[in-house]
C-alpha cells in the first residue's frame, strides 16, 4: 500500500481546535480563528481536577482494558484474524468501546510516558490490524463466525459499522500523534478508504444511524491534508434528511430533515451531540454557513427548554432522548454520561466558532456537576444514567454490557486541560479557572500563565502573565454566566435572589473596570514578565428556581455555589430526604471538609420535614454536598430539586 503523506503539527486531541492546530501545514493560519491551546502546552496542578486526572491514567485506563479482555472485545479482534476459535461475544457495536480506551491511553502516554503501556497497547493494535479484511473492512461483528461480505453495509441505521470506524479514526490519529507509531493509522487510512469507495455522491446514498464517523474523518483529514476525508463527512451530514435516495430514519436518528433546516434537539442524546459536534467541525473548515445558523438554533432550543440545571440532557429513558420543551423530569431524568461528554464537546466547538462565554458556561456546568457524577472517586465505578433524584436504590456499576459510558469518560477526562485556554490573534482567553500552567504561541512570542486559585471552592484566581519577552497583547479572562446573576444563558433557571457582591479584577494590585465583551473581560496593556491579574469571583450560596414551565421542578428551588450543583443524600440527612423541606428563607452556610468525599464545600442550614403522614413539620438540621459526589456512601435517597413548604407534591 502506497503510504499516506502526514501533515506536521501540534498533538491532535478530542477538540476542534486541535484539529486546527494540525491544519497550519495545509493552510494558511487565519488570525481571526480562535485555537484552543492544546492539552500537552497545558499543566494542571490543582486539589481538584489533578488528582482525578491521575486516578484516569492510574486506575481507569488499565481497568477498561482489563473489561474488555474479560468481556471478549479484544479477543473478538482475534478470532477475527484466526488466532483463536470461536464466537462473537457481546455487543455488536463493542468495537467501539476499546478503540475508545486506546484514545484514552493516547493522551495518558502523550503526557506521561509508560512503556508498559505502550507495549501492551502495541499488542492491542496488532490485533486489530490482523482482523482487517483485504480491502479495509473491519468489524468484528459481520466478521464472526466467518466473514459475511453479503451483510457489509447492509443496515448502517442499527449495525453501528460507521459508528465504530468513527471511533476507530479518532483512537488512530490520537494513537499516532502520541507515539508517532504508523501501523494503527495505515489501517484507519485503509479503512476510511474502503468507506469512501462505497459511500458518496453517485455511489451509496446512506447516513449511519448513530453519527461519529463525521468526527473521525475530520481528524484523518486534519492528519494528512486528504479532503477526500473531509468530503466524506460533509456527505454524511448533507445527506441527513434526504428522503430522494433512501429511507429517512426519523427524529431518533436526527434524520427528519435535513440538517440545515432542523431547529430543535431531538432524538437519542448522545448521538444528536455528535451530530452538532460534526456540524461545527465541518463548518469550522468550510465556512458553511447553514451548518452555523442550525447549530444556533438548536443550541437555543436546547439550553431554553432541555437542559438540566447538572448540564444532563436527554430527558427520556426510552430511547435514551430528548422529551418535549420544559420536560425535565428528576427521579427517571436519563442524562447519559455519554450525553454529558457530547455536550460538552458540542459547546466547546461552539465557543471556537463563535468567542462567546456563554458556550463555555454550559461546558463547565457539564463537567462539575452532570459528567463528573458519572464516576467514582476510585475510577472503577460508574453511572451511565445521572438522574437527579433517586429513592435509594440506585447506585454506581462497575461496568455495563453496553459500556459506552466508561470507555467515553476514559478518553474525556485528560483532554479537559485542552480546554481550558484558547488564542486567537494576539489575544489569549482563560475559559477555565483551574490551578496549573500553560505555554502560548503569540506570533514569535511564547507567554507563559500560571494560575492559582481553589476554585471551585474558592473565587479567587491569581494570574501570573510571563511573557518571554515583553509586548503587547490582550487577555480575555472570562466572567462566568453564574457570577452574572444567571446561571444559564436563557430564561430556563435563575437566581431566587440578587447576589450585590460584585466581581473585581486588578492587574499588579490596582483596581481595573470590567470591560465585558461576549462574557469576557479585554484587558489589553504591553505585559512584561511577572504581572499579575488577580480575579474575585464571589461566591454566595444561591437558590435556584426553573423555569414555570418545568412542571416537575414547581415549588421547588435547588442549591448552588459557584459552578457547582448540590444535592440532599440521605448519608447526611439520616431523617431522610423524601419529606425534607428547604424553606426559601432558610439561610444557609458553607464549609470546606478535606476528608469528605475527596474534599467538599457542604451547604448546611436549618430545613423542615413533614412528619405524622405529612400532618405536621419539624425543623431539622440538613446538609447538602456537591451533586457529582452523591452514592460514594451506599445506596441513599437523593434530590436536587427541594419542596419550598410541605404543600409541594413529592
């Protein structure tokens, strides 16, 4: 096989904005394009996101390997090549679960070398290239108990061939820019060309039921310069929708209309945030327009009508989706964790294609509260549903047959560094205020940024600019949405109160006004080595109302501080939490505990609950911790939403 020519540049992480990193060898760098800084230029060194940041490369990595040799995926590959007898075991889709560790593994050995690891990924990867058929196929499912030529392509609606590959794509071109080791990514090129033979204008007109592979061909794109790749994912988003060639696979599949024309967020979750993610990848290199206006819409849809206070979407347990505007049940609210990640990583594009803030309120609601309930403390345990309320009976699993929610957090949690900063021109954004360094290209210039601050517990952020040498250029520091007296950009939640503690901002310890602009703050001055912008966040303890519409939530408030959502479990409330009451008056306190939890802020104060077959109310003592540590305690009741006074239904 001829090889593939490979574009230099920059560690090719989840983002788009890595990707445009890697496109500087193919095109010309637009200055007006915002670039988030990579993972690999960024250190985290904080009380928060490090040490779970280690648990992943730690404990979470291994583990996932360890699932899918126990559940056959990695020996699916090899009955496949003939080294073992044998059936399919498992899943039809379960391909995608280990390609997605081997991406997780990616970054955790760009970061930190471990040459254990990179053996027995190694191994992994021969595998899978000894399953690959003559002409690039792989897929263990129609390739078990013999190869079944006459089912490829057959039903892309259910079978998940292009879903696979997609993850397959992204695993080899993270897998490659880490080790710098071919053989993974000569077989995606070979399978990615296997795909491009047969889908296409003139050739199959279809579209894969559970879209991914938009993602994945945009980085094979992004790694070689081919628009061969980038053609194939604008034909699969362009072809959503149009009944002319094919059967259309409706809302579920987000393939009721074509994609320029939807306006709302329907269907299974995880795959519509795919979806958009695509969308903005492709928008990003192509300048469509219509992808950019549909995206506006439905992000508007979605964060006015679908969002949950945790950042969860996907209301519905049927079909794992969205339900109607405003319904956004508590006790079966789905809200995958796989549909946490897609939103993230949705918003995130957002930002990059438009420089708001207001994207970047929605990912950090994301990750503080409805992913990172997705996993234990220990990294071995899981949720795949996150509702927001719970009878007692429900708690983390240590794997699922249908484990696409540990193989997704394995992959996500060490690209969140790559998140935290972007560039564009000569400014330089602070997304996220999380302890640690980070080194940026400004032009020939490289300024180094180091932040301290304990947030989320603390608002306090101090930031060392140290530029190598002295110039000018701006620093967009953001101003979060909640610290603006709205917790999300719409009407959907707000505050019960009007928090009059004002954020400040001082460069080298003198007061500077707040210059807001899309949720950022512009301060633009000649920076010389050692200045400092000092950051005051405050960060009361706020009641939260929804929206009058959220039928579920009516007479009910929820607790936050910070970015953070918290929760009544019944490990602190041992009367517990089904008869509680959280009177709108109850005035409310807040305490770091380092031994709690891996260390917590708790929210207690002074609430009621119903007694005597809910006759009467008593005034009790109640605590409230943060919603991502709920069920580290055995099974327990647990609520976010809290009845204002004992005539609220429970």
């Amino acid at each position: 096989m001829k090889k593939i020519r490979l574009l230099r540049g920059g560690i090719f992480t989840i983002t788009t904005a890595a990707l445009f990193a890697l496109l500087v060898g193919c095109q010309p760098q637009q200055s007006n394009r915002l670039t988030a800084v990579p993972f690999t230029d960024v250190t985290i060194d904080d009380e928060f996101w490090a040490p779970r940041l280690e648990t992943n490369r730690k404990v979470t990595v291994t583990y996932d390997f360890e699932k899918c040799e126990q559940t056959g995926r990695i020996d699916n590959f090899a009955k496949v090549a003939g080294t073992m007898e044998g059936e399919f075991e498992g899943i039809y889709f379960n391909d995608s679960d280990l390609y997605k560790v081997i991406e997780g593994a990616a970054y955790s050995l760009k970061i930190h070398p471990d040459p254990e690891l990179e053996e027995y990924v190694d191994g992994v990867i021969e595998k899978i290239a000894a399953a690959q058929w003559e002409d690039g196929y792989l897929y263990t499912f129609y390739s078990l108990p013999k190869r079944q030529p006459e089912k490829r392509w057959t039903d892309v609606r259910k079978m998940h061939e292009l879903y696979c590959a997609g993850h397959f794509f992204e695993a080899a071109v993270a897998y490659y820019q880490a080790t710098g080791k071919r053989e993974i990514l000569d077989v995606a090129f070979r399978l990615a060309d296997c795909i491009d033979l047969v889908f296409g204008p003139g050739k199959k007109y279809d579209v894969p039921g559970h879209e991914e592979i938009e993602i994945g061909l945009v980085k094979l794109y992004g790694v070689t310069g081919d628009r061969k790749y980038l053609a194939l994912a604008k034909f699969f988003l362009d072809e959503r929708g149009r009944a002319e060639n094919r059967e259309i696979y409706g809302e579920y599949c987000q393939d009721h209309k074509p994609v320029i024309e939807q306006d709302a967020a329907v269907g299974h979750a995880v795959r519509a945030g795919y979806l958009y993610s695509g969308m903005a990848d492709v928008a990003a290199l192509t300048s469509e327009t219509g992808y950019v206006e549909a995206l506006d819409r439905i992000w508007q849809d979605v964060v006015s009508t679908k969002l949950y206070i945790t950042g969860g979407v996907g209301a519905r347990p049927g079909g794992e989706s969205f339900g109607e505007d405003y319904e956004l049940p508590n006790k079966s609210a789905y809200c995958e964790t796989c549909a946490a990640i897609a939103n993230a990583m949705w918003n995130h594009r957002m930002f990059l294609l438009g420089g708001d803030a207001k994207y970047i309120d929605v990912l950090e609601r994301v990750i503080y509260n409805g992913f990172l309930s997705g996993i234990s403390l220990s990294g071995n345990k899981f949720f795949y549903p996150n509702p927001l309320a719970s009878d007692g009976k429900y708690e983390r699993s240590p794997w699922f047959g249908c484990a696409c929610c540990p193989t997704n957090i394995v992959r996500f949690l060490p690209s969140l560094p790559g998140y935290a900063y972007t560039q564009r021109g000569d400014s330089v954004y602070v997304n996220l205020f999380i302890a640690g360094s980070a080194a940026i290209r400004i032009g020939q210039n490289t300024v180094g940024l180091q932040q301290q601050t304990r947030y989320p517990w603390d608002g306090d952020v101090r930031i060392t600019v140290d530029p190598g040498r002295s110039g000018k250029f701006t620093m967009c520091v953001r101003i979060p949405g909640w610290a603006q007296n709205s917790p999300v950009p719409s009407d959907l939640y707000r505050y019960l109160d009007r928090n009059t503690e004002e954020v400040s901002l001082k460069v080298n310890g003198n007061p500077v006004a707040l210059n807001i602009v899309k949720g950022y703050t512009r301060i633009r001055r000649t920076w010389k080595k050692g200045d400092v912008i000092e950051l005051n966040l405050p960060m009361p303890v706020r009641r939260v109302a929804a929206h009058e519409n959220v039928r579920d939530n009516a007479g009910r408030t929820a607790v936050q501080r910070g970015p953070v959502v918290y929760c009544f479990e019944g490990a602190d409330n041992p009367q517990g939490v089904a008869n509680l009451i959280l009177p709108t008056d109850a005035e409310l306190r807040n305490e770091y505990h380092g031994d709690l939890l891996g260390g917590v802020v708790t929210i207690t104060g002074r609430g009621q609950i119903l007694q005597d077959g809910k006759k009467s109310v008593e005034d009790i003592d109640v605590v409230a911790i943060p919603y991502y540590a709920w069920a580290h305690r055995g099974k327990n009741e647990m609520a976010v939403w809290m009845p204002e006074s004992a005539e609220t239904e429970n």
